[in-house]
C-alpha cells in the first residue's frame, strides 16, 4: 500500500500531464479536425469532405484512442493520490472514469465505419454513423460527470491542495450532466447548450495547469496518509 518512493507531489504534476494530454488530444480530434468537415445543412457536403480529408479523419480517430489511454492512466494516478482522503470514494471515481474511457473506445468503431462510408458516398449511413458516435460520447460524458462529482467531493475532504477546486469540478459535473442529458433525451436540443462545455474546458483546464505546474504538498498529503493507513511520519 505504501511505498517509501511514492511521490504525491510528482504523482499530481503527472496527472496534470495526463490531464493535458487529455484536452488537447480531445480538442486536437473532435474540434480541430471533424468539426470543420461537418456542416449539418449540406449532408451530402460534409461526407464528401469527409472522403477527402479521410487521412486526417483517421488521424483524429488515432488521436481520440491517445486521449482515451491517457484517460486510463489519469484514473489510476487520481485514484492513489486521492486514497488517503476516501478509499471508497476514490475507488468509485476511478471506476467511473474508466467506464467512460471504455465506452469512448468502443465508441471510436463508429468513427472508423463512417469514414469508411464517406469514402464510398455513403451519405445515409455516415450521418447515422456520426450520430450514434455523438450519443455514445454524450453517454460516456454522463459517467464522466459522476466521476467530477466524486473529485469534488475528495478535494472538499482534504488538505493538500486549494479546495476552490471542489466547486469548480463539482460545476464541471453540473456542465456535462446537463449536456449528457439533452443530448440523450432530446437530441435536437443539445445543440442550444453546446456553447456550455466552453465553461467545463476552462475549468477542467484550470485544474490541470494546477496539479502541472504546482502539484500538491506533500507534507500535508503524506499527514493525511499517515492518519489513514497508520503510516509514521517524522513530520
């Protein structure tokens, strides 16, 4: 459980890394390079563009499965930072990250079948192709979410980083709720709310530069350690 060479502090300046390599592979694939090709009022438009731009698509589909081993790794380094303040509920954020992280892969097959589809014309079946790999995605955000819920929960309990942090992954989780939730019950709505995930970007962001450039301290973590797993300390 405990390892004399475990560093809290570099194991949080880790996960901001990861948590960086998450954004930016996530906005790099679905933002930078699908997005422009997809013009929901010129259907047959977007799949030709999509036929021939199909190496970049690809490259994004690349780019979402980097995000989502990044995503893997994140959990597990959140899950033993966070331990000492809650073993349970660290233990539930990590397994509902990683469900969202599992559900994002599989996900990715709907990518890879309608690029495929747009290289053959097929207009029907690429746009129903795109569509079920938005909803998928929405249903990943939505255990995404619960994973913030239980972050925010953690950060209130502890005292080795900010606790502003709390509220902002806890209004993080209100953010992709909400958007999960419209985009699954009613589709033709989520579109009005798309310019929200812009705040849960900035936040998720603040976040990460945090843990990068800061990290945690350790003392204090490595206190709240002792108290939890009966660990001495010279502090």
């Amino acid at each position: 459980m405990h390892s004399a060479t475990y560093s809290p502090r570099g194991a949080a300046r880790l996960s901001g890394l990861l948590y960086l390599c998450v954004i930016a592979f996530g906005v790099g694939g679905a933002l930078l390079v699908r997005a422009p090709l997809i013009d929901t009022a010129d259907l047959a438009g977007s799949v030709s563009a999509m036929a021939e731009a199909a190496l970049p698509f690809r490259l994004s589909i690349l780019a979402d499965l980097a995000m989502t081993l990044a995503d893997v790794a994140l959990a597990l380094v959140f899950f033993r930072l966070f331990r000492p303040v809650s073993a349970g509920l660290s233990l539930a954020a990590m397994s509902f990250r990683l469900l969202q992280a599992g559900i994002l892969a599989l996900n990715l097959v709907n990518l890879f079948i309608a690029i495929s589809c747009a290289e053959q014309g097929e207009v029907a079946w690429t746009m129903r192709l795109l569509s079920a790999h938005d909803a998928g995605y929405a249903l990943a955000l939505f255990f995404f979410a619960l994973h913030c819920l239980c972050l925010a929960r953690l950060i209130c309990h502890q005292n080795f980083m900010p606790r502003v942090f709390a509220p902002v992954m806890g209004l993080t989780a209100l953010v992709y709720l909400l958007g999960s939730a419209l985009r699954l019950a009613f589709p033709t709505a989520a579109a009005s709310i798309a310019p929200i995930y812009a705040l849960a970007f900035v936040l998720e962001l603040a976040l990460c530069l945090w843990l990068l450039m800061r990290g945690v301290d350790e003392a204090a973590w490595k206190r709240m350690a002792a108290a939890a797993y009966g660990w001495r300390t010279s502090s």
